[in-house]
C-alpha cells in the first residue's frame, strides 16, 4: 500500500493550513519485507497492486530493496493507500486495501511455496473480504512447520470479540506479536503478564510488547520473560512492530527460541525508532539486483 504521511499542529475544517506531506511504501507486511530485507533476509511479499502509477512505484521500491512480490503482475482494482495524519501530536488512520482484496486463498498460499518464515498481518484476517486467504497462509505456516507469528494490527479493531479472526489465526500459526493495548483487547486483562500468559494459554506463544519497558514473552505456561528494550534515540516510532518481527522471524528461522528472538527483534525495533518513516533508510547508492528463488530459511 501507498503510505501519505500528514502532519499539522492543527486541521482548519474547510480551510487550508500548512503542514509536511510524505509519500512512501508502506503496509504492514511491506514493511515488515522491507525490515527482513535489510537484516539478511531473502524476502517474498504477498500483497496485491494496481495496474496504476501508484502500483507501478510500489513495485519499484520493492525491487530496489531486493523484495521478490507475489503475485508478480497487477491484479484488479486500484492500488491500496494509508492516510495516516498527525494533527497536534495525534495521530489517525483512514485505509483502503484496494487491491489486496481481490487476492484469493491460492494465490495467497502460493506465495508461502519453500518459505522459511511467515508472517501474516492482522488486517487482513480483521477485515470480511481478505480473511479466508489470511486464515489459509497461517494455516500453511502451521501446517509446514515453520515459524510463523500473527500480528494483532490495531487495538481498537479488536474488541468486543472482534479480534478472534486474530486468535484463531495465531493458534494455527503458533505464535501471536501485540502490543500491550492490543494484548488488552483480546484478553481483556490490562496487566501485560496476565494478558501474555492468557493468550499464550490460547494460541501457544504471545509475544507482548510494551515501548520503552521492553518486552514479555509468554511461551506456553511457562512464567513470562521479559526482554530489555535497548537504549534508543526516538525520532520516529512509525515501523518499530514491523522491524521487531521481521528480526524476531529471521533469528526463530535460524533456529532461536522466543526469548532469545525477541532480543533480536527489540535490537531492531531500536533501530527503526531512530529512523523518520515505516522502511529503514537505503544505504547510500545501494541497488539489489532482482530477487531470486526463495531460500527455504530466512524468508518472511
């Protein structure tokens, strides 16, 4: 999907104000892609775009990261888009998945073909049209036996038992990433170790993450373990889930264990806070070439 980034100290309902306006690829398993590319990763995206000029610099930003994308044409529909404005320090979201949703439950597990690693975004799974290719990839990671984490997406989408599309998804896939309001949501427990060991109790493995207090991960009824975050220089908080998994997947493909993930996973989350926007900064004239075969570790 096609980030636009809005900031403002303040919107003028009718009128106009100045502000800083930011256009980028983004999407949360784009970006994750993005995260698992930098660090090592041979990487496949399963997402859909446009025949249109948005579609056309997604597929661009892909490449040039060395990011294989599957379906390899344009599917139906406009490519999809984030709005997402800060106005006075608060943010908000409008999104349109466009053409994602017409990505059906083959083309989906298809794309999971000698895959290393899974990773498979709450969004889809929250959303009618998308959830049965959703369900099918984190179905096929579990199935395959290889890691493979859900993520929970966005707190205030999942209460009410709105969010048991997401659970049910991470207990085929064996592990659920939240962050500690999301893990509130679903459990219904605020206190951070209570909600881990709950949903662990559920789905098998609960990682949750809370900011600058680190971590917890909750595996089985084992008690929970928390993980440091390391000392970082904030400048933006935009991509730090997404970094957090593309490294917690890199290194369970590697054959860690959750713990021992997770740490992986808060060094570069670290790492993506003193980065403006949701993808790590290119390296100076650097150009991958055109991604080949997936590796059968490593990928997400």
């Amino acid at each position: 999907m096609v980030d636009v980034s809005v900031e403002a100290p303040a919107l003028e309902r009718g009128g106009d104000v100045g502000g800083a306006i930011r256009l980028g690829p983004g999407g949360s398993a784009a970006n994750v892609a993005a995260w698992a590319a930098v660090a090592g990763g041979r990487v496949r995206l399963v997402a859909g775009r446009g025949d249109d000029l948005a579609g056309r610099l997604l597929a661009a930003a892909l490449e040039e990261r060395g990011i294989e994308l599957h379906p390899v044409g344009p599917v139906a529909g406009p490519s999809g888009a984030m709005l997402v404005v800060t106005e006075a320090g608060e943010r908000s979201f409008v999104a349109d998945p466009g053409a994602n949703l017409g990505l059906g439950e083959g083309t989906v597990v298809a794309g999971l073909e000698r895959a290393g690693a899974v990773f498979v975004s709450g969004y889809p799974l929250l959303r009618p049209a998308t959830r049965a290719a959703a369900m099918a990839a984190a179905e096929a990671a579990g199935r395959a036996g290889v890691p493979a984490v859900v993520d929970a997406a966005s707190w205030p989408l999942l209460t009410g038992g709105a969010g048991e599309p997401v659970l049910a998804a991470a207990e085929l896939a064996g592990t659920l990433l939240a962050n500690r309001d999301e893990a509130a949501a679903l459990a219904g427990r605020r206190d951070p170790a209570a909600a881990g060991a709950w949903l662990a109790a559920r789905v098998g493995t609960a990682v949750v993450k809370c900011g600058a207090a680190g971590v917890l991960v909750c595996d089985g009824d084992r008690p929970p373990v928390p993980v440091p975050a390391p000392a970082a220089d904030v400048v933006d908080d935009t991509g730090a889930g997404d970094a957090f998994a593309a490294a917690y997947l890199l290194a369970r493909a590697g054959g860690a264990g959750p713990a021992e993930a997770a740490r992986a996973g808060a060094r570069l989350a670290a790492r993506a806070v003193a980065t403006r926007g949701a993808w790590p900064a290119p390296l100076p004239g650097a150009r991958h070439e055109p991604p080949g075969p997936p590796a059968p570790r490593g990928s997400a």
